[in-house]
C-alpha cells in the first residue's frame, strides 16, 4: 500500500504518545472496537518502540505507523520494528530515502510551499501538514489547493485537530485524511479511559463520514 492508499482508506489518523508499553495492546483493542484500524505511535517516548513491537504482536489487525521519527536511530529503530509507515513533523531527504529503499511508506511533513515543492522532488505526494491549526489552518490548505492539488499532492493535517473542526479540513478535496491526539491522549492512555477511546475513537468515524 503506498502511503495516499493508506490515508484514503483511513480518515483519522490517532497520533499518540505512550509512556508505559503495557498499555499499548490495551489501547489499539479499544481502537479497534470504535472502528479505527489505524495508529501513529510517535518516538516521543521511552516507551514507543517497546508499544509498537506489541501491537505489532497481539494486534494484527490494528495498521501501526511510527510517528515522530527524526534523527538516523529513530528511523532504523522504525523499520527494525516493521512498521506499515512513517511519519515526521518535517521534511528530510535522508529519512525518506531509507524509507523509500526500504519500501516502507512514509509521509513527512510540511508548513509551507518551499517544503511542498522540497517533497515533491523526492517523489512525496502524501504530506502531513503540520501544525495545522497554527500554520494557517484550513484557509492555508485553500491556498495551498491551487498550485498543487493537480499535481497529486496531499495532505494529512495535524496540530490542533480536533472534533470541533475536523469535518472542515476533511470536507476539502485536498486532504485525504487528518491526524491528532484528541481520541487517545496520554491522559486518556495512562488512565486506562479504554471505554472513551473506544467512544471518541466511534465517534470520529461518524463525524468523518459526514465529509463531502
Ligand atoms: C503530531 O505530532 O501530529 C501532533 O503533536 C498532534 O497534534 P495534536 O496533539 O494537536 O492533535
């Protein structure tokens, strides 16, 4: 699956940071249980590479990305891990090309048309736009629309996504998906609100359905 598959397959996109491995099997069943298959387990943690090797293990169902890979040992932990994809607040060349010759997906990120133009010259369509909200939000992907959306490009806004407006970004043409913590923040995760994920995570589906 190439990474504009994966992210049109899948509305929302839990970004998550995890400080106690054992609660990871837990969290992507309850994911799971409210319908959402996908998982963006961020290197923000002690505890993510430790997280993603379980749900890799006890949830063969559950589609686990590692998020937040930044430096050189980040990226070889990720794929050591096997992960189904990759994702960055930013954009490096190098990062993408041991992602790519490892024929893992990966989506970097970007905050404006320079870095746009940077990952479309080494063949990345499918972006995260990041931070969203504090970027300029979903009248910057209105303008980022014109110029690129012919040309395939993109976008998985995240920062600052939330229930309140996520239908606005999913509603435009340009975005194939959206990411956030809002379903399983570490508060929810290290208080075991398994239930509310389950809910949050249902929730989010239904609200992403109503997109046009
Ligand atoms: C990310 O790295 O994608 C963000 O930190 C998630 O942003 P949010 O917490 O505002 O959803």
């Amino acid at each position: 699956m190439t990474m504009l598959e994966i992210a049109r397959s899948r509305p929302v996109v839990p970004v998550i940071e995890i400080n106690n491995a054992g609660d990871a099997v837990p969290l992507a069943r309850a994911l799971i249980a409210g319908g959402i298959d996908v998982i963006e387990v961020t290197f923000r943690t002690e505890a993510a590479a430790a997280a993603i090797a379980a749900i890799r293990k006890e949830v063969p169902d559950m589609l686990v990305g590692a998020g937040t890979v930044v430096t050189k040992d980040q990226v070889t932990r990720a794929l050591d891990l096997g992960v189904a994809f990759g994702v960055a607040p930013g954009l490096n060349p190098d990062t993408i090309e041991a992602f790519t010759k490892a024929k893992v997906p990966f989506m970097p990120g970007i905050a404006t048309a320079s870095e746009i133009e940077g990952a479309l010259a080494i063949g990345c369509r499918m972006l995260k736009f990041f931070p969203a909200e504090a970027s300029g939000g979903v009248a910057m992907l209105k303008a980022l629309s014109g110029p690129y959306a012919s040309l395939g490009v993109r976008f998985c806004p995240t920062g600052g996504v939330n229930p309140g407006n996520m239908l606005e970004y999913l509603s435009l043409p340009i975005v194939a998906t959206i990411g956030g913590s809002w379903v399983a923040t570490k508060q929810h995760i290290a208080d075991g609100d398994w239930d509310g994920i389950t809910a949050r995570a249902a929730e989010a589906l239904a609200q992403a359905a109503k997109a046009v």
